[in-house]
C-alpha cells in the first residue's frame, strides 16, 4: 500500500497521506509521493480541486522522529550529520522536501487542507502550503521544533497570519485548535469534528463547479502577491536556519536526548519546557 493515495472521484482528486500507523509521520518517500500525487491531479483536465487528508487519527505528526531523532549510526544521517557538518549537504536534502510540499503552493489546482487530529511540525508545513484549511474544532497545529531542532521550512506562518502573530507561534511553539486556528485567521473555517467531511465536501464541491482556467488565474494572481513579498528568499533562509538548529549545540543535545531516552521522552521535555538544552539538563529535575 502507497504511503500516499491518490484517488479522482469526478471533479476531485482525493490525495491521502497513508501512514496511520505512525500518524501519517513523514519520512524519505512521503514528500516525493505526495508531489508526484499533485503533478497527477494538475494533468488531468478533468480535476478541478484537491482535497488533501490524513488516514488514521491525524492529519499529519510532522517528521517521523523515531528514524530521524533517535536513530543512531547510519539512519537519520540525512538529519543530522557528523560534525563538521556540510550545511550545502543539508540545505539540499530539506529544500528537496520544501519544494515537494510546495508542490501543493505551485499546484494548478485548488488544495484544500482537511485536518483533524493534528496537523504539527513539518505536518503543518504541508498544510499550510495548501490553498485552504479546514480544521476539526478539536485539532491542533502548532510547529513545537521552534523550541528546539528545527525552524519551519515552508515559511508560511508569517503570510498566513503577519508578524506579531507568527512570532507569538513560532516564540513558543504552542499548538493551538482549530477554533483558536480559525480566530486567528490561519485557517479558512473550523467545525465540529463530526462535520468536517461534510464540510470540506460543500467547499470542494462548489469550487469544482468553477472552469480549471478561471481557477488557475485566480490562485496565480494571488499566489503572485505573497511571492512578490520575498518568499523564495524567506524560505531560503529558513531552510538554511533548519539545518542550523539541528547542527547547534542546542540541537546536538536534543538528538543525544532522543537517542538515549527516546523521541517521546526528549519531545515531551521541550514542549514542556523541563529541559535546558544549553546547560544539557532538567530544569526541574522532579519533572524531568
């Protein structure tokens, strides 16, 4: 079974990210398939609309820490090099993936994001490189690397929500629900999770309605604006700053972390704030 399903059903082209059992966590082959996913939908001319999901509980987990963070030896190398690290080396694996979940920001046709679950880290990367998001009011986004090991490649937090916002995201590494997500302005609607597919459906259904040229137009001009504000080179930057994060001591400590405790154990460390990954111990060792 594809670790990405591509299904057309009329005028939508169904795309699935299909690793439930790791909650749809990305590895080397995800962002591949899913951009050769959207390239299949854009030669149909009988698609008109994407809907992008999730399998399983989740939307999206972000990448699949238990290969990248806590592997040792050989796997993960990709991540995180042995120093000195080659960060030309790095910056062409991660821009690599950064183009391949832009494929959705380049796509001909209209994406929508349906999220449930969650939809964090690098999972939010893919979706917020979709058209539109529409969010179960229990699911969360949030990009929680911020704190440590990692900076959002894709950029799009700050032309989704301006900079004051970004950065109260991006400062503290929250997730947030789609509730507070839709408040904000970050995504398109939130409903009840027992809505959500009826929703998405509505909105891709009426969109479909509309020729593929007209569509094409519209997604151009307005993809034209926030692309004229710098962001091929604001990505650029952030794709470079990713690799830094991993590469710095702080970085270092949070995959020895991982390796000698465990992913879940190092991730529930820094979201909470327990660890002091300069000093390389718990800041309240009753918690840690």
């Amino acid at each position: 079974m594809s670790k990405v399903l591509y299904e057309k059903d009329g005028r939508i082209a169904r795309v699935t990210l299909n690793r439930p059992e790791v909650m749809n966590a990305i590895d080397d082959e995800v962002p591949a398939l899913l951009e050769e996913a959207v390239e299949r939908a854009n030669t149909d001319a009988g698609v008109h609309v994407i809907v992008l999901s999730g399998a399983g509980k989740a939307f999206c987990s972000g990448y699949d820490l238990a290969y990248y963070a806590q592997a040792t030896g050989g796997a993960g190398h990709e991540a995180t090099q042995e120093m000195p690290w080659d960060p030309m080396k790095d910056y062409a694996f991660m821009m690599r993936n950064t183009q391949r979940f832009m494929s959705l920001w380049r796509s001909h046709r209209p994406v929508i994001a349906k999220v449930h679950g969650f939809a964090v880290a690098g999972g939010s990367d893919i979706a917020l490189c979709a058209d539109m998001i529409v969010m179960a009011e229990d699911a969360e986004i949030g990009y929680m690397p911020a704190r440590v090991w990692g900076c959002p490649t894709t950029a799009m937090w700050v032309y989704r929500l301006g900079p004051e916002k970004a950065k109260r995201m991006l400062f503290t590494g929250d997730r947030i629900d789609g509730r507070e997500a839709e408040r904000i302005g970050l995504v398109h609607k939130a409903v009840p999770a027992s809505d959500l597919d009826d929703e998405v459906e509505r909105l891709a259904e009426r969109i479909a309605t509309v020729p593929t040229n007209q569509l094409m137009m519209q997604k151009l001009v307005i993809n034209q604006a926030i692309e004229a504000m710098g962001l091929a080179q604001t990505q650029m930057f952030a794709t470079i700053f990713d690799g830094i994060t991993r590469h710095s001591p702080e970085g270092i400590n949070f995959k020895h972390r991982a390796e000698e405790r465990g992913w879940k154990e190092a991730v529930r460390e820094r979201d909470l704030g327990t660890f002091d990954w300069t000093q390389n111990r718990p800041i309240n060792p009753q918690r840690g």
